[in-house]
C-alpha cells in the first residue's frame, strides 16, 4: 500500500471539484494506493514512476516514490 501525498495546490483544486467528481478521485486514488501501476497508466514513456490516472473528466499526474512507497500528486486537471 502506498501512502498519498498532495501538495497545498493540488489539495484545493481537489477541494474545488464538484461533489460526485472528488468523491470519484478518492476511489480512484485508492485504487492506485493499492495497485500503483495497475490503477495507472504510463506518462509519455513508461518509467514506472511518472503515472496518469484518468477517472471520468479528471486526468491525474502522478509521481510514484517506490522505493518510500508513496504516490505524489503533481497535476490535477478537471476537464468539467
């Protein structure tokens, strides 16, 4: 299990989304606590560590930290 990381600026943009939107992204982004890479997809090329999660109108860019077993939030965009 990785733990989630997210900074000040990503945190109120999660904050901002509409009710069913963040309520999305935090299942996905338990999912992707779980299971990393198979919750993910590749960012450009697959390094294993640079990640996209995609749930409905939200596009997440992830950093994996394997090694500290954490998942960074790096970019939250809601396409509304």
């Amino acid at each position: 299990m990785y733990a989630l990381r997210c900074d000040a600026g990503n945190q109120a943009v999660w904050d901002a989304l509409p009710d069913h939107a963040r309520a999305r992204l935090a299942l996905a982004l338990a999912d992707a606590c779980a299971d990393p890479l198979g919750a993910t997809d590749p960012y450009g090329e697959d390094d294993g560590i640079m990640r996209t999660l995609v749930t409905g109108n939200i596009l997440v860019v992830i950093y994996l930290g394997h090694q500290t077993k954490t998942l960074h939030i790096y970019q939250i965009d809601y396409l509304g």
